[in-house]
C-alpha cells in the first residue's frame, strides 16, 4: 500500500488539539521519558499548548510532522529568557507514534528542528532519560554528543531518573 507524503512544518493555534493529543500519548507511554506529569498536562488543557505554539521568544517554536493530513510526531525548540542564556536552544517533547517508528519519519522532524535551532541559537540542547536508549541512539546519530548528567532530575511513581545532558554545537569552536 502506498503511503501518504510526510510534511514537516511549524504547528499554527489551530494545531494544538492534536499537538495535546501526542503529548498526552507520549507521557502515557512513558512518563519517565517527559518533564510533566500526565494529570498535570491534561488539567491545563488546550490553552496551555496554544500557548506552547506561540511561544515566548523569537525562535521560540512547535514542530509537527504529518503522514498526509494526519500529525505523527511533534518536537519543540525554546530559547532562555535570560541575556546570557538566550544563545541556547532547548529540544524538547519530542515524540513519534509508534507506528511511524524506525522510519524516516522522527529524522526529517528533528533534522528540521535542527535547521531551525541553527538559524536562531549557538547551541542545542536535549535532555535524554537514561532508560531510554533508543533515542539517545537516535540523537547520536543525528549529531548530538554527551555534555553530561543531571541525577535524580525527574521523579516517576517515586523513582528517581537521571537523565543526560545531548549538545549540538553550532558555532564550530572547540569544545
Ligand atoms: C525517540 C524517537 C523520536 C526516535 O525515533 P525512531 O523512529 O524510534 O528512531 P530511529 O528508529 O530512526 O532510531 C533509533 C535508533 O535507536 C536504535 N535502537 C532501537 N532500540 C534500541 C535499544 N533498545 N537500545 C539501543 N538502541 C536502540 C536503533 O537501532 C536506531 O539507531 P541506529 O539508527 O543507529 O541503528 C522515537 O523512538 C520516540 O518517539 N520514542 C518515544 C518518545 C521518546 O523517547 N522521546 C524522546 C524523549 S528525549
């Protein structure tokens, strides 16, 4: 059977009920992998992801990636509010339905953040839970290296998480 196209492009307001949807599946999957409880992700409702595509800062920015009309995975950039960190763009809630896994589908969304975040800051940074091989792998094979380890930063069912610290460093100085 022949597939729909796949788009990557930045989500606009009226995307947030599916964008709320993803990220509701992601945390259920995998609350140990996200920065955010489910309950406290589904009390805020649609406002709240509204205001995640507006963003704060310019660069600031949700990405979705669609199978044809149908929104698959999202990834999102923000940037520090503060003068000496405004240089550093943060990866974050990334997640593809399992169905489009192992695929092409999660490289052409964050190769797409990536461009963006090259654009816009000096460096990019992702937080990785250490329980989650799989997208380390993915984010090594995109050009992410090991900056280092947060202990003990997330806290899931009364178990503690480390998780590691990715960078992608744009500005081509030595580390
Ligand atoms: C992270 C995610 C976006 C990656 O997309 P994907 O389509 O699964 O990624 P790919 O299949 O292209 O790449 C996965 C890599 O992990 C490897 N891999 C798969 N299972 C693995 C495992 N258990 N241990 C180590 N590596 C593993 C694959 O071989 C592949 O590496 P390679 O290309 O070097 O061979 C997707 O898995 C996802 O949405 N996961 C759930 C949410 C999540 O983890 N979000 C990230 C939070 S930081």
């Amino acid at each position: 059977m022949t597939q729909s196209p796949l788009l990557v492009r930045v989500l606009a307001e009226a995307d947030a009920p599916a964008f709320r949807d993803l990220r509701l599946a992601g945390i259920a999957e995998h609350p140990e992998y996200f920065g955010a409880p489910y309950a406290e992700e589904e009390a805020a409702g649609l406002p709240l992801f509204e205001k995640r595509i507006r963003g704060g800062l310019p660069g600031d920015a949700m990405f979705g990636v669609f199978r044809g009309a149908r929104m698959v995975g999202i990834a999102g950039m923000f940037r520090a509010a503060s003068g000496t960190m405004r240089h550093r763009g943060t990866l974050w809630g990334v997640y593809v339905d399992p169905a489009e896994r192992g695929e092409e589908t999660a490289e052409r969304l964050i190769r797409a953040v990536i461009a963006h975040a090259r654009r816009h800051v000096d460096v990019l940074t992702g937080l990785v839970t250490v329980t989650n091989p799989r997208a380390r792998a993915f984010y090594v094979r995109l050009g992410f290296g090991f900056s280092g380890i947060e202990r003990k930063i997330l806290k899931v069912g009364g178990r503690h998480f480390d998780q590691e610290i990715l960078v992608m460093d744009f500005t081509g100085e030595a580390p």
